[in-house]
C-alpha cells in the first residue's frame, strides 16, 4: 500500500538570517541521507520538492464563478514544502520511516495512505 509523507516546515524566513543557509544545507544532507536509506529499504516510489507559497495558484468558487487568485493567502506557521510516496506494508511501516525523516526535527510530516485503503 502506498502512503504520502507530506513535509510542512516553517518558512524560510522565520529562520535567523545568520542562520539560514547553515539549517538549509543540514536539513537537505539529512533529506538526502534519509532518501537513500529509502531507496536501500526498496519502499521509496516518488518524491516531489514544492516552490514556495509565493509561486501557488489557487481557484476558489463563489457563486457560479472561479477565480484564481495568487498564493494561498492562509496565514500559518508552517507551509507544506514536499511530499515522499512510500510502499509499505502497513501505517505502522510507514509510521517508523516517518519517524526518521529529519523534517520531524523542524517541521511536521504528516501521513497518508492512499485512498480507499482500510483504516
């Protein structure tokens, strides 16, 4: 069954300046370190690195029109930055692969089967 580790993680600019590039560069070695311990395990299907908020498009209804509108405009702490697609045998698996995933250490990683898989 496969399941969505989505990353949400503070925005870059809640980060100390002096600091920025520094935390960067830590967390994407760790990401990358983090994926290839995936891909040994054979559970790692697709990954997906999002732009930032400032490069969304949204669509919302009102009434019998849709707009598109730049941006999310929701105000949050933390933004959703990517997505890693697992196979794993159960929510339990995917739950420790979770656990390891070093964005736990800044952010939250959210997980989600795919659709239709029982609860």
């Amino acid at each position: 069954m496969q399941y969505a580790l989505l990353f949400y993680n503070p925005p870059l600019e809640l980060v100390p300046a002096s600091e920025r590039e520094a935390r960067l560069t830590g967390v994407l070695a760790d990401m990358l370190a983090w994926r290839k311990e995936l891909e040994g395990a054979g559970v790692f299907r697709t990954n997906l690195r999002l732009a930032g908020v400032d490069a969304a498009t949204s669509l919302r209804r009102k009434g019998d029109d849709v707009f598109v509108t730049d941006g999310p405009f929701a105000e949050t702490k933390e933004i959703l930055g990517g997505l890693v697609v697992l196979e794993c045998a159960d929510l339990d698996e995917a739950l420790g692969w979770a656990r390891r995933c070093p964005i736990v250490r800044i952010g939250t990683v959210e997980v989600r089967p795919e659709f239709g898989a029982p609860r």
